[in-house]
C-alpha cells in the first residue's frame, strides 16, 4: 500500500513539474504567405512561374483540342472506314492521349520542370526567411516557431528540445559526432 501512495505521490509530483516547465515555454508563429507577399524579390517570381505555366496550359489545351477533334472526326467517318484504318485511327489517337499525359507529367508532375523551377527561383528566399525566423526566434528566446500558412510546420526549436539523437539511440543506432 505504501508503494502505491508513493508511486502517485511521484506521478503527481512529475505531473505538476513538467507542467511548470510547459508554462515557462515560449511559443511563436508567424505567417510565410504575409512575409513572402513583403518580399519584392518574390512577386516577380510568381509573375515567371505563372508565365511559364500559363504557355504550357495552352500547349496542352491545344493538345487536347486536337484529340477531340481527331476523336469526333473517327466518330463521324467510322462506318466508312476498313478494320485496318479503325485500328490506325484508335492507335493515332490513343498515341496523342499518351504523348499529352507525358507532356502533363512532364511539366507539372510531382518531378515536373514547374515545380524544379519553383524550386529553383524560390529556395534561395525560403533560405532567407528561415534564417530570419531562427535569428528572431533566439533574440527574443523562443523555444517554437511555427508557421501558420496553411499546414502548420514547426520551423524553429531550441536544440535542447531535439529528441532525434535519443530516439536513434532507443532504436539501437548509433550517431557520429
């Protein structure tokens, strides 16, 4: 019995340090859209990437006009055509949806050329911000950082609160230092 009382009284006490300890954190965020909308250098890369964007919109616009209109001229001229020019016909057609879907991936797939020229024109200004957010974080003390715009992202911690290197340790990994 007397265990039990001092495992909650331990429990207790653990319970109502680590609650202070919370209280004495210092948590921030602020808002990457608002501070990137400030950045002059920003606003012209959006005014490329939709530049860029927009003329392969109409290329693929155009690529699809041509599908339909190849698929309504084979629906129209069906009747009249031999097995052999049917299947010539479909193959034609299915031919332009692959080059069109490869084109599509090709400039706005997940590895597409927007997206690695988004990368490119915007990493540089991340690199900015983010170091300005470490810098105010730690001038005014900050254990978190968060950003607000849309999903929110942790972007700053103090060290001491990076439990990497102990959960590496736990799964049996071992760390270079």
């Amino acid at each position: 019995m007397r265990s039990l009382r001092n495992t909650f009284l331990l429990i207790l006490l653990s319970s109502f340090s680590m609650n202070l300890m919370a209280q004495d954190q210092k948590i921030g965020y602020y808002e990457s859209d608002f501070v990137l909308s400030k950045i002059p250098e920003y606003g012209g890369i959006e005014q490329q990437l939709k530049i860029l964007s927009d003329g392969w919109k109409n290329e693929i616009q155009e690529k699809r006009t041509e599908i339909d209109n190849l698929e309504q001229d084979y629906q129209a001229k069906e009747i009249l055509y031999t097995d052999e020019i049917k299947k010539e016909k479909r193959q034609e057609i299915n031919s332009k949806r692959q080059q069109l879907e490869n084109f599509t991936a090709q400039k706005f797939g997940p590895n597409g050329e927007y997206f690695l020229k988004q990368k490119e024109l915007l990493e540089p200004i991340q690199r900015q911000v983010f170091a300005a957010v470490r810098t105010v974080a730690q001038r005014n003390g900050m254990d978190f950082v968060f950003d607000r715009s849309g999903d929110i992202y942790m972007v700053y911690a103090r060290g001491e609160w990076n439990l990497s290197e102990d959960i590496l340790l736990e799964l049996g990994i071992e760390i270079e230092q």
